[in-house]
C-alpha cells in the first residue's frame, strides 16, 4: 500500500513538472512568432544573433526565435519536416539545396512577392540568382557567397625561397613539395581528402577539371544529360592529386579529414604544420586568429583553360507551411540589409554590398578570385543529386589515395556511379 | 454451517480471482504492446510499401510510383551492397561480437576472482568497467579518433616514444588497420554491457558448487572448463544474441569514425542505406537495403533459437 | 553470507607465496584490462584542461604543463545554451526511465504470472522488434510525431525514448520475476489483493534490484540517443546535450577544446549515477540475465 501511494506520488510529480516545463514557452497571441533557422557553431554567429535581437527589440509586431541545426543535418531535417507540414518560417540553406527543395513544394515561390517589393536593390543585384530559380520560378533568396581559395603562411614560402605564389596547377605541386620538410613534419599543403559527402575535395576536383574545361555532368545537346568527363580526364585528376601524398607533400592522415574546417587543417596552417591550406573565408579569418604570423590568401591555380573555383554561399527562403508568408517576407529582407552584414562575418550576395566591402588584411585573394567563380547551376539543373555525384567523387579519389584502386580503376567507377545517377 | 459459509466464501474469493486474472494479463501487457506497435510496427509497415515504390526523399507527400520488387533485384545485383555486406557480417559483427564474449568474460572472471575480493578490489574494478559504457557514442569515437591520430595522438606518440614504430600509423585511413580500429573503439565503448552482464551470471552461480568440486579434488582450469562456463551458456547465449543484433543494424560507429571510408572501404548496410536514402536520394531502395537487413536478422535469430536457445533451455529444464 | 563462510579460509591461505604470486598476477592482469577501459575517458579529461597550445604537440606529453579551466567557463558562461540542455537531459531522461519502468513492470508481470492466448507471440513480438535498423523507421515515425503535435514538446521525446529502452527493460524484468516464487503472490490474491497491489507491495520490494538496474539501463540509453533528439527538438530551449555537443561541430570549424570539455560534462552525471549503483546493477542483472 505504501508502495503503491510512493509510485503514485512520483508520478503526479512528474506530471505536474512536465506540464511545467511544457507549458513554459506560451506565446501571446497579437505578437506574430517566426522562426528562423541557421546551421552555424552559435558560437560563431553572435553578431547575427545580437542583430537579430536588435529586430526584436526595434518593433512589436513580429518576435523571431532563432534555432540551430547543425548543417550535417540541416537538409535531412527540413525535408521531413516540411512534408509533415511544418518546419520553421524563415530559413537558411546551402545554394544546391534550393532546387531540390522548391522543385518538391516545400519552399515559397517569390515570384509575386520579389515583384511587389523587391528585396534590397532589386533581385538583378543578388549573385548566384541562378541557383535560387527551378522552372523560371525564384525560391530563394541568395544571402552570403563565398569561394574557396589557397591560404599560406608567407614567411614559411619565403624562408623556403618561393617568392611568388604559384600559379598554375603544376607548378603548385612542385611548390608544395619543395615546401615540405618530412623529418620536421612541415607539409606542404594541407586538404581535406576524405572520402564522405560533404567533404572539401569535391571543389578541388572540380576546380581541377574545369579549369580544363570539362565537367562531370553536361547537357548533351537534345535536351538530355550525359557524363561530361572522359576516364582519361578523372583518372588525370587523381592521379594528380594522389602525388602530394607519394610525394610527401601532404600527410596521409587527411585521407580522414573531410571538413575544411578540421582543427588538424585551420590549426596546422596557424601552427605551421602546413604551409598552403584551402580555405572559405570563415575558416580562413578562423585560421588567421589562431596564428601568430599574418597569413595570407591567393587564387586557385590556372588550368590549360581557365582559372576557376565554384560560387558558394547560403540562401534565404522561406517555408510553404508558415502561417505568417509577409512577416516572414519582412524580417528575410531585415537579414539582406547592411547593418546585419556589419556583424555577420560572411560576404553578401549583394553586388552593391560586396562592393563597399573592406577585406580584411591577408583576404585579398578572395576579392580577386571571386569574378572567377561560377556556381553549380549545370550540376543542379541535371537529374543527378549534387550530393550524390559529391559522394562518389569523394570517395573514388579516397580510394585511389588509400591505395585501393588505380586511378583508371577508380575513374571508371566513379563514371559508373555518375550514369547511373543520371 | 460457520464452516460452510468460510468455505463459501474461499470458493467465491478464487472464482472471482480466477474471473479477474483472465482479464488482467491484457489489461498488464496492452501498455507495452501498444506503444510497440505503434513505434515499431506501423512505421514499418509503411516502409515495407516504401521499398516497392520508386521514390525520392522530396516526394513523401505526393508518393512515389509502385515498381513491385525492383528494388530488391536492384539490391541483389548490387556489388556495393555485396561489399557492404560481407563488412557487415564478418568485421562489424561477428568479430566484435566474438571479442566482446571473450573479453567479457575474460574480465568478469578476473574481476569474481577470489584474488581481486581478496584484495577488496571488486567495487573500484566494476565502477571502472562502467566508465565506457556511460561515455556517449560521439564521444568515445571522437576521443578515441583523437588518440590515433597519426602525428598528434597519443597511441601513436607513445609508440614512437618507445621506439616500436619511427612514424605514427594512421590507423583510421590506411586499408590494413582501418577495420582493427573501428572494431577496437566498438568492443571499447560495448565491452562494459558484455562483462557486467557474465559477472552477474557469475555471482548468481551457488558457491556451493565451487566448494562440492573442489572437495572432489577437481583443479581450476577444471572447474572453470566443466562448473563454470556451463552455468554461463544461459547468459551468454542471450546476450550474444541481443549484441549480434544490435551491432548489425548500428549505424554510429562506423559513419562518426570512418563515414565508410576511404573510399567504400569500410561501408556496411547500414551506412549504404543512409547514404542511398539521404545522400542519393534514393527512399525506396534506402527502405529495401532495410527491409533485407531485418529479414537476414530474422532469419539469423530463428537459426540461432532452433540451435543455440533450444539447447540452453533444455539444459536448464534438466 | 558468502563472505563469512569463505574468510577462514582465506585467511588460512593469505601468507601461501603461491597465492600471493597468483593474486599479484591476477591483479595485474585485472589492471592492464582496466586501464584500457578507463585511459580513452581519462585522456579526454586531460585533454579538456590542456591549455589550447598543447593539444597538438608532436611529441608526448601525458600532464598538462598548467589545469586550465577555460573551457568550462565558457560552457556555463552566461549566453551559453549548454545548462538548459543539462536541465532538460536530466528531465527527460528521468522521467522517460520511471515510465518505462512502470509499464515494463507491469508487461513483464504480466508474461511470468499468466498464460493466456498470444503469450508467446506477443513475447517474440518485443524481441521482434529489435531487428529494424532505426534510421529507416526515423522518416515515419516524424510524420506521425508531427501529426499528433507531438514535434518540439518534450512528451515526444519522452514516449520515444520509453518505446526505444521498453523492449530490452521488458526482457530483463521478466527473467527477474520469474526468479520470484509464484507462491509469494499467490498468497497475496488469496488475502483479496487486488492485482495492482500485489506488484506494487508484494513482488516490488522482492524484485527492487532486478528493477534498479532496469532503470540504470534506461536511463543510460535515453542519455545518450542523438537521432531523436535531433530530429524532434529543434528549439533551442528544448535541445538535450547529445545534440548541444553536434553544435560544436561546424561546416567552417570545429571546437576541439570545448568537444572535450562539453564531452566530460555530458558523461559525468550518468556516471556519478553509476557509481552509486554498480552494486545493485550486478545484482539485478544477475537474476534477469541468468533466469530466461
């Protein structure tokens, strides 16, 4: 009987403490509530949290809640719950995810609403446009861009007597590996070669292929897609590629890494465990504040054809479920403003923001790489996932630097696995 | 007539027992029952109808087109899923599986030694051996990614150190030890369940057996190898059931140290399910790769009850 | 009771050099496998309180040169979200663990006491249910979340986690209930208990360390799991600390030191829990496991 009065009281307890905690969060009802969804460390993005406050606090109509889902998880979560019918109001995406998303309904089409009040200084000002439309229909907003570009540490290449930063893709690696130093376990450049999707040697491998002008998917002229790669181009790249490692100008640890944001890469350039690093502008200023000698930063190397890196950044949409499509319209175009971007650390997608922009010391790389950067666009309008050609490429050149494959085996997988994307 | 009225009443106490226990085992079990089928059992129903369809992640709400079993031919053609396969039986889990049972035991007998309670040891060693098991996931494969990491971890470092290796083996990205690492921080972070579980056997097993045999002059590797791990064969055979399962399906080891790398090295069903599902796209044949997971475990487990299970309860009904 | 029949002997034998020699060596072997188990955690504790310049050294260095704290500051700093993950980890967690327990209890009361129609089906039935890999089940099972309004609310989260640790709870506490004689509960319906009570004053007490360690195997479970809490939880109030710690991992950096530090803190409360009950968690499983 006690027993049983003991049981009993715990779980009225428990209930009440529940109804407590769930109870918690009521909202009043004449104050509209968004919710706006980021992918960064908090930690990272205080100035885009501050400003947002500051957006609360300037009106009382419209009360914005911002939450985070890291980006690892960021696409699989908003698809599930989208189709459920929910989701937050306002949202911040990769620029490759926006077909997807607004192909399959779960984004707003703007159309209507960029014509009424256009955002900023009108649509034709944003870069990567391109990117945010699926069947001539604008889903999204494009927020930051940014590109990847090579990061250095300039006293190490002088001390090695290289006096100006290599400019094409060979002379890199002879570069690389004249700036390492096995026995003291200086590298020469520093990558992430892992093999998930995700990782950071995608845009390497597309760099390399485009700046001769081929690329893995193409439209093959009657209005179908092919494979626009030969074995020979792939197994080229890779075996490129695969030489810092033979020839010891990159350590074999990186097959592991798949982040560009790894400790083992932004610290080794700081600590000088690699001389060349390949960095987007956050991890690069990342890197420069952990270091104690200034880095800097310089173009990706030419091709045959052409010198070209990809046109990244993050977009702005929002979602078909909100209840509230005109405050979320609002407080979206709060975000494109100026003042935001004086505390948010990324470039603008603005062309009249971007152009204002002060770079910071050592990012003039950035700034001259940018015009040489073009976005996904032929890879998104293909049938292929993005994320599914980003996965194989990965992992068929890991499996060439694990030395499981021979570049031509690998390549021939990898074009495999890229047809029967398509 | 006093009597009769007390045995009246006897009669009608049962009766009405009898009446309510006929009712009350649903009433007791329906809780449980209901949130199993509702957590497990719907949900996959619904994904067996979403392995025979040909649909995307973006087309739950509109539903995807019904192709039958193609699918599943698909997932027998499919080299990856062959790979995936045999790294999933033979690395994944039959030889972490093997090497927790002997470990565990292993452990669980040094920790009942009479020594170890000599010494007043037992509590420190069982607080220790918990110590994994409370560790999260994330956390035992980042830490020990840390400690293997070629040039700054601290395996490596000793090694060098003591002058076994000249340069630090990257253990997580080289072929010939990726799989002895991923086994090594599994069996870490799985172990504790294992040896607390055999120890517990151990403890319910009556000290007066030990004593009979040792009065019959039996040695110690003989009480060990004839009283000892008989008693254990009950608890072994289901835990070693219930890890083989569990290890099968697990999805976290493999994904936060390896991602499957390099290349598809290390990938096992259920890593190629998440990556056909989430990366490419690809629901119904993501739904198909699970469909044939659980069907291999429920084939497994109905062989291991018919063969291991049958004997252990026979010889407990003996 | 087994100690005192056995220390005379004990006692007779302590001075024996072979018995010495086999406990030393026993011992030793014993602390080879614990420091195996114990180094991986203690490794990042150190880490945790290693100054940022000496986490990646190139040569060894096992004890920090200086204890830093400054990464714990930073996790409890004020602004931090890290504590209400703390609170609402330990909130979900225990009340998750109490229901699970209850409704295993009676489950498991129910299979050792009666033989009814279905008994053995519906047993198959729990143990059936741990062959689905969980990733599959995740996209049906938001769908329904959400359609019962059951996202973002920690009730959610609590039935999930009571359905994921019920099956394995169910299975120990039926092994234990069988170890306690019908007889005992018999007497008690006799006596005119209803059904309710008899568990509740009858066979609880009995059982108290099968459950005990029941409840430790819950509670454990429940704080550890990722899947669900991401995906249910999105707000940032409602966050458990296995997600709190994939913030740390970003798409521009990671933060090693504070993955270290957060690392240290998510595993310290279950452990100190843990340690109170090793006990009762060998005990407990001892009847359940040997029993089925």
């Amino acid at each position: 009987m006690n027993m049983k009065r003991v049981w009993l009281i715990t779980i009225g307890l428990l209930v009440c403490a529940a109804m407590v905690f769930a109870g918690g969060t009521r909202q009043e009802s004449d104050v509209v509530q968004l919710t706006f969804r980021q992918g960064d460390p908090p930690a990272e993005v205080q100035g885009l949290f501050a400003a947002i406050e500051e957006f609360n606090a300037s009106q009382n109509r419209i009360r914005v809640v911002v939450e985070t889902v890291p980006w690892a998880d960021a696409l699989n979560q908003f698809v599930r719950e989208g189709q459920a019918g929910g989701g937050p109001d306002v949202l911040q995406l990769a620029f490759v995810w926006t077909k997807d998303l607004g192909s399959s309904g779960l984004l707003k089409n703007l159309d209507t609403i960029v014509r009424q009040s256009p955002p900023g200084a009108g649509i034709d000002d944003f870069l990567g446009t391109d990117l945010g439309f699926y069947n001539d229909s604008l889903f999204g907003i494009p927020w930051t861009v940014d590109t990847f570009v090579m990061a250095y540490r300039p006293d190490l290449l002088q001390s090695a007597g290289v006096n100006r930063f290599p400019d094409t893709w060979e002379e890199f690696l002879e570069t690389a590996v004249r700036l390492s130093d096995q026995g003291r376990g200086q590298y020469g450049f520093g990558f992430p070669a892992g093999s998930a999707s995700g990782g950071g040697m995608w845009f390497l491998a597309n760099y390399y292929l485009w700046s001769r002008d081929k690329s893995f998917v193409e439209p093959d002229g009657r209005g179908g897609w092919r494979v626009g790669v030969t074995e020979a181009d792939v197994a080229g790249a890779m075996r490129y590629f695969n030489q810092f490692f033979e020839r010891g100008a990159s350590p074999r640890s990186l097959i592991g890494v798949n982040s560009w944001g790894d400790p083992e890469l932004v610290g080794g350039l700081a600590r000088g465990d690699f001389a060349i690093s390949f960095f987007p502008p956050p991890t690069f200023r990342n890197a420069a504040s952990q270091s104690s000698v200034p880095l800097n930063t310089a173009m990706i190397p030419r091709g045959p054809s052409r010198r070209v890196s990809h046109l990244g950044g993050r977009v702005l949409a929002v979602n078909e479920n909100t209840r509230h499509p005109d405050e979320a319209w609002e407080f979206l175009n709060y975000l494109l403003s100026r003042g935001v971007f004086e505390r948010y650390t990324n470039f603008p997608a603005q062309e009249s923001l971007l152009a204002e922009l002060q770079f910071g010391p050592g990012e003039q790389g950035y700034a001259d790489q940018l015009p040489h950067a073009i976005t996904f666009k032929q890879y998104i309008e293909s049938p292929a996932p993005v994320s599914g050609m980003w996965d194989a490429t990965n992992r068929e050149f890991a499996s060439v630097y694990s030395g499981q494959k021979t570049p031509e085996q690998a390549a021939r997988d990898l074009i495999r696995s890229l047809q029967e994307l398509l | 007539m006093a009597i009769q009225r007390d045995n009246e009443l006897v009669t009608q106490t049962i009766a009405r027992a009898r009446r309510r226990r006929a009712v009350r085992p649903f009433a007791l079990v329906l809780p449980g029952l209901a949130i199993l089928v509702a957590f497990f059992f719907i949900p996959s129903v619904y994904n067996i109808w979403t392995s025979l369809q040909e649909i995307s992640l973006f087309q739950i709400r509109r539903g995807g087109t019904f192709v039958g079993i193609d699918n599943y031919l698909r997932l027998f053609r499919d080299a990856r899923i062959g790979l995936a396969l045999v790294n999933t039986v033979w690395w994944l889990t039959f030889v972490t599986v093997v090497a927790r049972i002997v470990l565990g035991v292993v452990i669980a007998l040094l920790v009942n030694s009479s020594s170890i309670k000599r010494w007043r040891l037992s509590g420190f060693a069982r607080s220790c051996l918990l110590i994994p098991w409370v560790t999260p996931e994330v956390v035992a494969v980042a830490a020990w990614q840390w400690m293997l990491h070629p040039r700054f971890g601290v395996l490596n470092q000793m090694m060098i150190q003591a002058g076994v290796i000249s340069e630090g083996i990257p253990f997580l990205v080289q072929t010939s030890t990726v799989w002895f690492a991923i086994a090594v921080v599994l069996v870490w972070r799985e172990l504790p369940f294992v040896a607390i579980s055999v120890l517990a056997g151990l403890q319910s097993i009556p000290a007066e057996l030990y004593e009979s045999a040792a009065v019959e002059g039996a040695t110690k590797p003989q009480i060990l190898l004839h009283v000892t791990l008989p008693l254990l064969r009950p608890v072994l055979g289901i835990i070693g059931l219930l890890i083989t399962i569990w290890t099968f399906n697990n999805f976290l080891y493999v994904w936060l140290s390896t991602r499957g790398g390099p290349g598809n090295f290390t990938q096992v069903l259920a890593t190629e399910l998440y990556t056909q599902a989430f990366t490419n796209y690809r629901l119904g044949y993501g739904a198909a790769i699970g469909v044939f997971m659980t069907g291999l475990m429920v084939l497994f487990s109905l062989v291991y009850f018919r063969t291991v299970f049958r004997k252990t309860v026979e010889d407990e009904a003996r | 009771m087994n100690d005192n029949t056995v220390r005379p002997t004990q006692f007779a034998t302590k001075f024996k050099t072979r018995v010495i020699v086999e406990d030393v060596a026993i011992v030793a072997l014993t602390f080879v496998f614990l420091i195996f188990m114990v180094f991986p955690f203690l490794w990042v504790v150190l880490t945790s309180v290693r100054p940022d310049a000496e986490m990646f050294t190139r040569h060894l260095q096992i004890l920090p040169s200086r204890v830093t704290t400054e990464q714990y500051r930073a996790l409890f700093a004020s602004g931090s979200n890290f504590p209400r993950y703390i609170l609402n980890s330990i909130f979900v967690c225990l009340v998750s663990t109490v229901l699970t327990v209850l409704v295993s209890i009676l489950a498991a009361y129910g299979f050792s006491r009666f033989v009814f129609a279905g008994r053995r089906k519906i047993i198959a039935g729990f143990a059936f249910s741990q062959l689905f890999p969980f990733v599959v089940l995740l996209l049906p099972l938001y769908i329904v979340f959400w359609r019962v309004n059951l996202v973002n609310r920690f009730v959610g989260l609590i039935l999930a986690y009571v359905a994921i640790t019920l099956p394995f709870c169910v299975y120990m506490l039926l092994g234990y209930f069988q170890s306690v004689p019908k007889s005992i509960d018999e007497a008690a319906v006799i006596d005119g208990c209803s059904t309710p009570r008899v568990i509740f004053s009858v066979v609880l007490p009995i059982a108290w360390p099968g459950i005990a360690a029941t409840a430790v195997y819950a509670f454990v479970r429940s704080w550890n799991e990722y899947l669900f809490a991401l995906t249910l939880m999105t707000e940032e109030s409602k966050k458990t600390i296995p997600v709190g710690l994939a913030n740390f991992f970003g798409q521009y950096t990671t933060d090693w030191g504070a993955v270290m530090s957060a690392s240290v803190v998510a595993t310290l409360p279950t452990l100190v829990f843990f340690l109170f009950m090793q006990r009762q968690l060998v005990s407990g499983l001892a009847a359940g496991a040997v029993k089925q």
